[in-house]
C-alpha cells in the first residue's frame, strides 16, 4: 500500500535540514573570540574557520546540486546530513586551528551535499506559485531562526561548557534530523535520468572553488597582486570553458541559457548582494559586541536577537508580498532596507551608543534581508524546469555563498586595513614592538594587549591602548559599513531595473513536479 506523504510533515522535515545547516553559521562565529583566547587563533585563522566551510561548499555546491538530480535528492540529503553531522562531532576533537579547519572543510561536503536538496524537494512538492512561495518564504524564515538559536545556543554552551561542545551538538542534532527526512520525505528524482555530464562537474567546481579561494586569499595577497590577478583569470577562463562545454553538450548539468532570463540572473544577482551584506554583518557586529560591549557570548546571541527575528518575519511576508506587489518591488524595497542600516551604522557607531538604537537598526536590516532574500529565491526557482530542481537550487545557494565570501573577504579586508592604519597613529611610542605588533592582528589581541600592561602595573598605558583599539575598530568599521551600503545601493539599483515584477503568463499548469515515490512502498506510483 503506498502512503501518501503530509505535506506539512514534509515541509517540516526539509526546514528541519535547512536550519540545520544555517545553524552552523552563527554557532561557529560566536565562538570566534573564544577560539582566539583558547586556541591562538589569528584574525587569518579564524577567517579559514569561517572560509573553509566556505569554499568547499561553494565549490560542490553545483556538482551535489546536479547529482541529487540524477541520482536521487532525498539519499543526496540524508547522505549530505550523515557527513556533516560526524565532521562537526570529529571537529570537536581538534587541538590545533588546522586540525578545526579541515573539519569545517568536510562540513562544506556535507553542507554542499544537503543544502541544494532541501529546496529542490520543497519546490517538488509545492508546485502552485502560491504554495511555493509560502514554504520558500518560511524555508528563508527558517535562516532568521537559525540568526536566533544560533548565537543564544552557542553562547550557552561557551559559558558552560567548552568551545568543543558547540560542534558536538550538531552531531546528534544531524541524525535526528536524517530520522525525519527518512520518515516523511519522499523520494524525488526526475522520471527520465539525464547522463551525467563529467566535464560540467568539473569545470563548475574548479571555476568555483578557484574564484571563491582566490577571494578568500585577495585581502592578504593584495587585490591587484599577481596571484590574485592570476586567480581570478584563472576562474574567467574556467568559467568561459564550462559555458561553451554546457552549450555544446546534449544534455548539460546547467542549461546556461536560464541565465538570459531575468527572473532567474537578476533574482540570482540580488540574492549575491543581500548575502554579501549578510556575512560581513556578522563577521564584525559579533567581535563588536564581544569585544568592544563586552557582552559574554550567550549575551551576544540574545542581542542579536531582533535582526534574526525580523528575517524571519521578512522572509515570510516577503513571498507572499511578492505574489500580490510584484518580486521587482518587494526586492527592490529590502535591498534599500539594508543600504539605509548600513549608512546609518556608519554615522552613528560607538562603544557607548544605546542599545535601543542598535536594535532599532538591526530589525531595519532583518526586513531588508528578509524581504530581498525569500521573494529572490521563489523567483529563482520559479524560472527552473522541474527536472533542473537540484542544480536550480544550488546555483542559488553558490550565489549566497559567493557573496557571503565576497562579503567577509571585501569588508573583512576594508576593516583590517584602516584598524591597522589608525592603531599606526594612535598607539603609543614607547610600547615594545611585540606588544605593537600583537595589537595588529586583531581588536581582541590589543585588549588583551591592553590587560597585560594593567596586569604588570600600568593602568594609563592600558588605557591608552583600549582606547586606541576602539577607535581603530569603530573607525574600519564604519567605513566597511559604507562599503556595504554602497554596494547595497547598485543591488536596489540593478533589481529595479532588470528584475521582472511577476512571472510571465503561461496557459495550463504552472509547474509539473518531478516525480516523488514513498519510500515505504517498492511502487512508484506518485504521490502528489
């Protein structure tokens, strides 16, 4: 007998996997200032953290996304569950920052491997634009909870615990979220399998993993030095490569020619920007917080609390808005939403500014997020045959990862540079050069800089160190807040202008599902 699945059970389960992976993020960036003080870690290491995970997700992204197609998306996302689950157990174990790094590396497999399927089988399921852009928006809430949980469970483990209980969570947490998969997830995979394209496979992960690597790496090396000159043509050149090969081929991983869609390459550009503005946000408000508010880390999470909410709220009604006002417009609104945070955080910023005011800002910027995030991403996969759900869904989720990188990597960089260049004018002389250069390396080294020397007696030079670290951070990151504002301007910019309001009418259905069979029956009868 075959059992037909609940769909809110399923779209449970999915949202299940989703937060799961968005959880990562925050858990893990809280716990950078500890990794600082307890592993030695340096503002470089502690971008690997974050960019490691990063890159390998990034770079398979494609290549998971077209597999889940041709082999199955529900094994894809248990299997992708399952790899990320016991690297992040195993990653608990490491006693050195490059032991940590290799770990999140694998969690990128894992993450590659699960993320694309969740949203190909939500889209499988819900196939009306109404019922799609309802469980997109509340599968895009889902990455506002995740802001919540993440810093507020983080933050409880790390007063409670070690740093390492953090990544042992997500191992126990991962197998009961493959439980719920396993039980309410049918399986989807298209009726006619297309041949596996090899060479598509290849070129998609090299032009992503080189570009995403060479971004990662430009901040160090030099934005014009010639390695990075030579990686990012490397990445044109792969990229040029991979279009021609997807156009000559009968049956590519990715149909290049959704790209003359606007539906699809102007949502796709918007979602670029909002993640852009999304991970510098992080990156820098939590070492703020932590180390200029001096706010313990479970405290940080709480704190955070409203720009998670409201992202959540923004994706919700977001989609649904969408539906009624038009993509272009909502899109349009939530990007100028963000620019209008960024701009104001920048004329305001400092370590004694109200918190009221902080919150006031932090929902302005959750809405935006929200508003631009969601309706892209129905949009997206509104513009992708059904048979195309998977590779659809990760060219979605390669456009959120290679903004965020970009994020950290452009604002990380602009902030690094001017925090150096002020801590050279406003340190004192006659503090000894290893101490000067310690306070380099990041704002959380010069305050402990600053606790050494009232440690040994010296309560004024302390004072003059603090002071010229606070300002040496509030400084780069006002300007990196310009940065992201400015660039959150040319997104508005580009989705009022390219960015179709609704889809086009088609007679007859709107979208016919790939096939989806209960796993608990050898029938393939479907089941929707």
């Amino acid at each position: 007998m075959t059992r037909t699945p609940s769909k809110p059970l399923v779209l449970v389960a999915l949202l299940a996997a989703s937060f799961v992976i968005n959880l990562d993020t925050t858990l893990v960036n809280v716990a950078l200032p500890t990794l600082t003080r307890e592993l030695g870690t340096s503002t470089a290491q502690l971008q690997w953290v974050v960019d490691a995970y990063n890159l390998v997700f990034a770079a398979l992204l494609l290549t998971s996304g077209s597999l889940s197609d041709r082999f199955g998306r529900k094994g894809m996302l248990m299997a992708g569950l399952l790899v990320f689950g016991v690297a992040s157990f195993v990653g608990g174990y490491a006693n050195t920052p490059a032991e940590l790094i290799a770990a999140r590396a694998v969690m990128g497999l894992g993450a590659a491997m699960t993320f694309p399927a969740t949203l190909s089988l939500l889209t499988g399921v819900f196939t009306s634009r109404k019922e799609r852009a309802l469980s997109i928006g509340l599968w895009g809430a889902t990455a506002g909870m995740a802001i919540a949980l993440g810093p507020i469970v983080g933050g409880f483990l790390l007063e409670h615990y070690s740093w390492s209980s953090i990544f042992y969570t997500l191992g126990p947490v991962s197998l009961a979220v493959i439980a719920l998969v396993a039980w309410f997830v049918p399986r989807s995979q298209n009726p006619v399998p297309h041949r596996l394209d090899f060479l598509g496979l290849v070129l998609s992960g090299g032009f992503m993993g080189l570009l995403v690597y060479t971004i990662i790496e430009a901040p160090d090396r030099g934005w014009a030095s010639a390695a990075s000159l030579v990686g990012f043509a490397g990445a044109v050149a792969l990229l040029i490569a991979f279009i021609v090969g997807e156009r000559r081929t009968d049956e590519p991983m990715l149909d290049v020619r959704l790209f003359s869609d606007m539906r699809f390459s102007a949502a796709s550009a918007a979602v670029t920007v909002a993640f852009f503005t999304l991970f510098g946000f992080i990156f820098l408000m939590t070492q703020f917080f932590q180390f200029v508010r001096t706010y313990s880390p479970l405290s940080t999470g709480i704190h955070l609390l409203p720009v998670a909410v409201s992202v959540a709220v923004g994706s919700t009604l977001g989609t649904r808005l969408a539906v009624r006002a038009g993509t272009k417009a909502i899109v349009t609104a939530g990007l100028a939403l963000q620019a209008i945070f960024y701009f104001w955080v920048a004329s305001d910023i400092s370590p004694t500014l109200n918190y009221g005011i902080i919150a006031i800002q932090m929902v302005v910027y959750g809405l935006g997020m929200g508003l631009t995030s969601a309706p892209a991403t129905e949009s997206i996969m509104g513009a992708v045959a059904a048979d195309q759900a998977g590779v659809g869904s990760a060219v979605n989720d390669s456009t959120r990862l290679l903004g965020g990188t970009l994020g950290v990597a452009v604002i990380g960089s602009v902030y690094a540079s001017l925090y150096d260049a002020r801590l050279n004018t406003t340190l004192p002389a006659a503090l000894p050069p290893a101490l000067t250069d310690l306070a380099h390396q990041s704002v959380g080294a010069a305050f402990g800089v600053s606790s050494q020397l009232a440690a040994h007696g010296r309560p004024a030079a302390a004072d003059v160190v603090r002071q010229a670290a606070t300002g040496a951070f509030d400084h780069g990151l006002s300007v990196g807040c310009v940065v992201a504002g400015g660039v959150a301007v040319a997104g508005a910019l580009l989705a009022g202008v390219f960015l179709p309001a609704h889809p086009p009418q088609q007679p007859g259905p709107e979208r016919q599902p790939a096939e989806l069979v209960d796993t608990t029956s050898d029938r393939k009868d479907p089941v929707l």
